[in-house]
C-alpha cells in the first residue's frame, strides 16, 4: 500500500504504463499489417473528437511532432482511410477527414480485439471497469488541460 500521495501516483502511472505496453502489443497484433497503433488512434481521435481537424491541431492532441503525424496522415490517407482538404478558416492549412473506408477500418479493428475484450470481461467484469471509468475520464481531463501549463510554473495547482 503506497505511504504517501507520490507514492500513489507513482504506482498509478506505473500500472498505466504497463496497462498501455500490454494494450498496445495486443492490439497491434490484430491491426491490418503495416498499420500501428498510433495511425489506429488518428482514426479513433477523428470519430471520437470529430473530423476536420488540421495537421497540427492533431499533432498538438497527440503530443507528437508535426512531421510524425503528418507522417502517419500519409499513410492513412495513401490507404484512402483519410483525406485532406484545404482548410475553409484560412485556405493556407489542409484539414484531415475520415472516409468511409477509415470508418470501417476502425470498426474491424474493434471487432477483432472482441475475443480478448470478451476473454478479459471473464476475469476481469466489464461492471468493475465501467465503475471506475468516470474517474480515470476525471483524470483524463484534468491531465490534458495541465499539459500546456504557463511555462514559469511546472504543472498549475
């Protein structure tokens, strides 16, 4: 049982980040071959959030350099999963759409970590995890708008 509030935090994070190494090796293995998580998520992020965003604005969500997801982007958009178009706000900037066909990548990606996801709710009820959802989604948002903290200040109280 950790001691201290730092000591709490420190074994969460810990438990994340090997919950997101396991994650991600299994559902890198169902994905299409060629693909990664990470262009899985760019797919996710557009449904979940909405389309229309721009290169950077992706970039900026994910915390990656520009170039790295306009790397992924291109291979989204070679596969026809996505398609940029001149962005209407400025007509400078392009902005990334999901196609139909990125949809349905999406969905099969879904369906075919079902058998694990299912396998898991054997041992794991999707009932316990539903309960502690609304507080990691807490977390979650509380995290993200701390990420781009005023830079004098190491992380806004």
């Amino acid at each position: 049982m950790p001691e201290t509030p730092e000591d709490t935090f420190n074994a969460f994070f810990l438990e994340v980040g090997i919950l997101a190494q396991l994650s991600r090796a299994l559902f890198e293995a169902r994905l299409q071959p060629g693909f990664t998580l990470s262009q899985f998520t760019v797919l996710n992020h557009l449904v979940r959030v909405r389309d229309g965003r721009t290169p950077l604005e992706l970039a900026r969500a994910f915390q990656v350099p520009k170039t790295s997801m306009t790397h992924s982007l291109a291979v989204l958009e070679q596969h026809g999963l996505v398609e940029t178009r001149p962005n209407a706000r400025d007509g400078r900037s392009k902005c990334v759409f999901i196609t139909e066909a990125g949809r349905a990548f999406r969905l099969t990606a879904l369906q075919a970590v079902a058998p694990e996801s299912e396998a898991l709710a054997g041992r794991f009820p999707a009932a316990r995890l539903a309960a502690i959802l609304p507080d990691l989604a807490e977390l979650r948002q509380i995290m993200d708008a701390m990420r781009d903290p005023d830079p004098r200040e190491p992380w806004p109280s």
